[in-house]
C-alpha cells in the first residue's frame, strides 16, 4: 500500500467476559505529516488532570509502531485505575496494535509514518474489583484493539452496509429507553 493514509477511523465492542473486562476502543489512523499526527502532537502537550495522554507501550521502555496515544475516555480518579489502565490495557492496547501490523491491516512498511490515537474504555469498576481477571480483561482489549484497526482500515462497516442495514439496527441504550430498563 503506497497510498497516503490521510485519516481512517474505526471502533469495535467486545464483551462477555468476566466483570469489568469490555472493551470499546475508537481509533484514528493517518500519516504522521496529517491532521493524526498533529492531534498526537497536541494530545500529549496537552495533558488535563483525569485524562492523561500515554503511549502504547509493551513495558517499559519499548514503544510500539505505528506510534499509538492512548486516551482515557473516563477519569482517572485513583491509582488503582491508573495501574490497570497504564499496565494491563496499555500492553494490550500495544500487542492489539502489533497484531494489526502482523495482520497486515496496517502496512509494515508504513509503521514508522503511521499514528493512532486510541480512544480508551476501561469499566470503572475494575479499579474496585479484588477478582478482576487481568488475564481476560488484556485479551479482551488486545482484541478489540486490532479488530478497531482492521474496521479503520477497511473502511467498516461499508456506506452501502449501513444504508441496507440502518432500519434494523437499533442502538441498545436507545431500545432500554423504550423498554424503561435504562
């Protein structure tokens, strides 16, 4: 893929596992030279209390490419969140990345002219959980990570999908409103 990646953009839910462990990450894709690379500049300039801006790491010390910024879509309000959220997810959020290059949705030979900013949802509640299972709560993010790229990437779902499909689709929260069980 020579083409320039000016910005893609894509989500993706994966839940069912144990408490707390869904994931909903929402990325945007594009050229370092672009409006991404731009947005990653300033989201890490401008960090905001509660909503700290870090990269995508596998541990310490070792950045993963395509350069990936991780932003809490909740507010951080105690370390014990934070630990998870930088520990758990962030290795996850990283491997999930890997596997999208390996996958070859994100082309290897654009890793280092490639940004992500990754849009992140850990459940408050595993912060207060003494059972969370970090195990399945990284697969469950790892996965949901790498299918968000490969939507990005693919441009899905397809206008011509949702133009089919959007008379039978009803958002979940929306259909709890009507049901009264929201």
């Amino acid at each position: 893929m020579s083409e320039r990646i000016i910005m893609r953009t894509g989500e993706c839910l994966v839940a069912g596992g144990p408490p707390f462990t869904a994931a909903e990450p929402e990325v945007v894709i594009g050229e370092l030279d672009g409006p991404v690379g731009t947005a990653i500049a300033t989201l890490t300039g401008g960090q905001a209390a509660g909503h700290s801006k870090v990269f995508a790491i596998l541990d310490t010390d070792i950045q993963v490419r395509p350069v990936t910024l991780m932003v809490s879509k909740v507010t951080v309000k105690s370390s014990s969140y934070t630990n998870i959220l930088m520990g758990t997810v962030q290795a996850a959020i990283a491997n999930g990345v890997l596997d999208a290059v390996r996958a070859g949705d994100i082309p290897k030979e654009k890793a280092n002219d490639l940004g992500i900013v990754c849009s992140v949802w850990l459940n408050p509640g595993a912060a207060t959980d003494p059972d969370l299972d970090h195990k399945a709560l990284f697969d469950i993010h790892r996965k949901a990570t790498a299918q968000a790229i490969h939507k990005a990437m693919n441009n899905e779902p397809t206008i011509d999908w949702l133009l089919e499909h959007q008379d039978e689709i009803t958002h979940k929260y929306y259909q709890r409103g009507l049901d009264g069980t929201l």
